[in-house]
C-alpha cells in the first residue's frame, strides 16, 4: 500500500566522508529503524562529480557519475536544446543548449539518463563541492526518525514533500538498478 505521502530528505556534511562518519557514530541509535535499511550516501567531489551509493527507493545504487559525455549524441542534444530555448530568449539559448548536450551525452553513457537527470541533477542543487549526505525517500514518519537520530551530528536538513509524480520520477531513476532484498529481521 502507498503511503499517503513520501519525503525526500537529506542530511548534508561538510567533508565528502562526513555523512558516513556522522552515520557510524549514530548506528547504535539507527539499528533495528527501518529506514535506516533505506539511506544512502552521497559525495560531492571536486569538478562537480556526484557518487552515490546505498539504498534508495528500494533499490541498491552504486553510481558514479564521472566520465565523459562528449560524443555524437552529445552535439545532437546539445543542438535540441539550443532549439528548444530559443523559445525563451538569449538565457533559454545557453540553458538549452548546455542542458541538451548534458542530456545527449548522458544518453550515450551506460548508466542510463534517467538517474543523472532525476536523481544526480537534485543533489548538486542540495549537497555543496566537497561535501555529502545521508538521503532517504520515504514516509515522513520514517524522514523523522532519520532527522532526530541524525540531528546533533552537525549535519544540515534539507527536506521536501515529494508529489506522487516527482516520487515517481525519482522511483524510475533508479528502476535500472538491483532491487535491495530485504534483511532478514531478527
């Protein structure tokens, strides 16, 4: 049964190992919570590369987003995007056209477009160069347990209530991925 609605919380540190450090002080606290079955990490590295890994949405995600994005559909979507914000002025120009070769060139890497644009795009808007976080999709019962057992741990809340079709979006960012099995409960 879907729960009546899903937040999309993250818990950024300074320092790319803060939120793996601030998660092991607090495991003690964490254990038996059922999302803490449901977080992942992230860093934010320098020349802006994003890793992510752990659970999200059900799924066990393991992505780095650094590689190279030049190449034929790079220059195809770098041109549809041109096209597109031409519509808006002299800004939609650059914007589409940096946001199209963004997205051609993903296209062409096999980690698949959709976790870069719904997932990696949200997290270089929340978590800071050089820094990272704890993030969990969730109900917001869960989001408040996460916060509460996390909170004195230096960290920084970023919080938002997730329509059911940006819930959706990021669900499917990550479809691609292994489903997490569940751990068995003592």
């Amino acid at each position: 049964m879907e729960p009546t609605g899903v937040d999309f919380a993250l818990m950024v540190f300074e320092h790319t190992g803060g939120a793996e450090h601030a998660y092991g002080d607090a495991a003690s606290q964490a254990s038996g919570e059922p999302w803490a079955q449901e977080v992942a990490f992230v860093e934010h590295h320098r020349r802006d590369r994003i890793v992510v890994r752990g659970t999200f949405a059900g799924h066990y995600v393991d992505a780095d987003d650094e590689g190279e994005f030049i190449g034929r559909k790079t220059a195809e979507g770098a041109v549809a995007g041109a096209a597109v914000g031409l519509l808006f002025g002299p800004a939609g120009l650059a914007v589409g056209l940096v946001g199209g070769g963004m997205a051609g060139g993903v296209a062409s890497e096999h980690s698949g477009p959709r976790l870069r644009s719904a997932l990696f795009d949200e997290l270089r808007n929340e978590v800071p160069e050089g820094s990272s976080a704890v993030i969990l999709m969730a109900a917001p019962e869960d989001v408040d347990a996460m916060i509460s057992t996390l909170q004195g741990h230096g960290g920084r809340l970023a919080r938002h209530q997730l329509t059911p079709e940006a819930a959706e979006a990021l669900r499917a960012a990550v479809a691609g991925s292994p489903s997490a099995a569940p751990r068995p409960s003592a």
